[in-house]
C-alpha cells in the first residue's frame, strides 16, 4: 500500500508549484482530483507538444483525475465546496484573497468542514504589503539572492538552469500538507497551511545568509566553486568537463597523488580548506593544466578508484542515461489521451519499492462525471443541469 493511500486532495493548482506538490501527493497514493477551469490548466498549452499533448502538463498530473469547473458559476462553486467537505486536503496557488472573494477560503471552508486541511502557496505569503503582487520563477529567484550567487563573478546574474523556485515552493508545500496530515491525527483538527515561494527560495539558499549574518559579508557568484571548500568545482578534461569535489585533507592527498602533484600535497599553504580557498592562484592553474591531459572517463575511474567524490558533467540526454538513475527505473512511461510520454517519476523508493501513481494523464474535464456522481452522489440529471448552466464541462 502506498502511503497516502486513502487521503483525498482537491487540487486547484496550476501552472508548475501547486502541481508539482500534488503530484508528489499523487505519487505517493493520494487521490488527487484536481479541478481546472473550464479552458483547462494554463499549462495545457504549454510545449513543447507531441502529438497535439503538452509535454509539460504531462509531466506534472500523472495519475490525477481531472473535474472541469467554472469558479465564476455559483454552481461550479457549489461543486467545489461539496468536495472540500467530502476531502482531507485542499490545495490553491492563487493570489491571497481570490478564494476569499469566491466565497471558498479558509476561514469559511474550515466552519463547514473542521478536519480539512487548506494549503496555499503563493509568491510571498499571506498577509503582508507583498501578498497580492504576481510572482513567477525569475522574479523569486532575484528577490531571495539567487541570481545574485547563480554564475561567475565576471558576468551578469543569471537564474539556476530550472525553476527552482517554482520547485522549492512545491516541496515545501507538499513536506507541510503531510506534516499538517500527521498532525491532524493528533489534535483531529485540520489547519491552513501558508507556504511562500519568496520564504522557500530563502531556505533554499543552504549557509548563504548564516554565512552573511555571521561575518556581513555580501556572498557572490563563484561560478562552479564553493565558499569553503577547495577543489570543489569543475574541470575542463580533454574531451569535456568533470567536477571534482575535494571536502577532506585525505581528498586533497589522495587527488595530488592521482594527478602526479606531489608539490602540493606538500605544501603547508594548502594543508587545509581554507587555505586552498586563499590561494587559488597557487594550486588551481596546475590542476586546470593536468587535466587537460586525459579524457573525463580516463580521470573518473582514476578518480574513482582513488574515492574522490568526482562526477562527469552531463547534458540531460547523458543524464538520462546515467546508470545511477536509468538502472533504478526512475524514469517512467505515462500515457496522455493515447500519445504516450515518457517522465521523471517519483525519487521516494519505500521497502525498495519506488511508489507510481497511476500512468494516465488526465485530459480536461475527463473524470467530472465520475467524480459528481461517486464524491457528491448527484445523478445523471442533476449532472445534466449544471452543464446546462454552464458550470461544469
């Protein structure tokens, strides 16, 4: 049995942060009915596409049953609030105030259902001056500091390579539905549970600000180098790159010996962390020319056998093959509206068994009769009647 077997979701995220958390939800044995407008998620039409299908919606809603609603339609929100009342969870990425103004927020949804957990993400949280301004990835990604340490210290700031504050947002989102789940079968209560992305990012961003709060020092971008540690980054080979990362002093002995350097594991100016990072200039130019002077796989299995954590860098076709993931079954084949795709599953693997959520992609609407009728009990003429308003499709 999957984890989250038995606990109900309505999800009415879109876009990336609101369905990657449910869709980890969804993973992990969640029912997760996931309710979209009656023109469907925006991320519908993002591409690319494969026959006609958005790679992107299919990466994000595997195995979530998708109800078509109008929240603008008294009755489409009607609908909604019969479901909250019949779920555990209820997820939303709107602007703070917008299920107030449709009559589906917190504090009204709570009086009629005590136990429902409600799960908000937005860009910067309930509540404060920021609360009702947009925020999309890049915009995160500038406010929290990100950009500002992402490159090399020559350059302009850049933003990480994948919307990681779009993602961060999403774990935490779904890491606080699950702790607010484990609480509730403590106090019996539901809560709300108020996840920002601006706060993620921040949490994301590891030592970065104990590091400024601690000396005031204003971090920088140092390209694929670490603050503290040296050599900890990457090096061009003489067919592509590799990243070595050297965090003890028995590292830096054992990689002077593989690169034939018994200069500098000589050295007492480069005996410690600190002092590698203090004199790049001594240590790095050498290293940089030695290995020039093999291929990366001819280093990786010296590097290897050495056990020097060191790693090639690959495009994400080569990752895609890389044992680590490919042995492991991690990526997996879905299949929407018959054209088939293939996705990152889940990286959770519990008693060596790795959770995946049923394979199909919903397409829009496709599972609102089923769920009226075996959610809300409403038959086939009162389903009847709300498409003929309008407020389902």
């Amino acid at each position: 049995m999957k984890p989250l077997t038995g606990v109900r979701v309505i999800d009415l995220t879109q876009i990336l942060s609101g369905p990657f958390a449910t869709q980890i939800l969804a993973d992990l044995g969640a029912e997760v009915i996931k309710i979209e407008p009656l023109w469907g998620d925006k991320a519908r039409q993002n591409g690319p596409e494969k026959v006609g299908r958005s790679t992107y919606f299919a990466s994000l809603n595997r195995g979530k049953k998708s109800v078509a609603v109008d929240l603008k339609n008294p009755r489409g929100r009607e609908i909604v609030s019969g479901l909250a009342s019949a779920a555990d969870v209820l997820v939303e990425n709107f602007r703070p105030g917008v299920m107030d103004r449709l009559g589906l927020g917190y504090s009204t949804l709570r009086n009629q259902h005590p136990r429902l957990i409600y799960a908000a993400c937005s860009g910067f949280g309930r509540g404060n001056g920021y609360s009702g301004r947009p925020a999309l990835d890049i915009v995160i990604q500038a406010m929290a500091g990100t950009m500002s340490v992402t490159g090399t210290s020559d350059g302009e700031p850049v933003k990480v390579g994948f919307s990681v504050g779009d993602v961060g947002a999403g774990l935490y989102l779904a890491l606080g539905i699950m702790a607010a789940l484990q609480g509730r079968h403590v106090t019996g209560q539901g809560c709300l549970v108020d996840i920002s992305m601006l706060e993620s990012q921040a949490a994301l961003l590891e030592n970065a600000f104990a590091r400024y709060f601690a000396t005031a020092e204003v971090p920088g971008p140092l390209g694929s180098r670490h603050a503290v540690m040296a050599p900890f980054q990457a090096f061009r080979t003489l067919d592509g790159y590799l990243v070595v990362a050297v965090s003890t002093q028995a590292h830096w002995q054992k990689l002077c010996h593989v690169l034939d350097l018994p200069e500098l594991a000589a050295d007492q100016n480069l005996a410690t962390s600190e002092g590698r990072v203090m004199n790049r200039t001594q240590w790095e130019p050498v290293l940089n020319v030695r290995f020039r002077e093999q291929p990366t796989q001819v280093w990786l299995e010296r590097l290897s056998q050495a056990n020097i954590p060191a790693g090639p860098i690959n495009t994400v076709a080569q990752a895609s093959r890389e044992p680590a993931l490919a042995e492991r079954d991690l990526f997996i084949d879905v299949n929407y509206a018959g054209v088939p795709f293939r996705v990152v599953g889940t990286p959770m693997i519990f008693d060596q068994a790795r959770p995946v959520a049923d394979g199909q992609v919903p397409d829009l609407g496709e599972h609102t009769k089923e769920v009226l009728r075996a959610v809300l009990n409403l038959g086939p003429e009162d389903i009847a009647a709300l498409y003929e308003v309008g407020a389902i499709r």
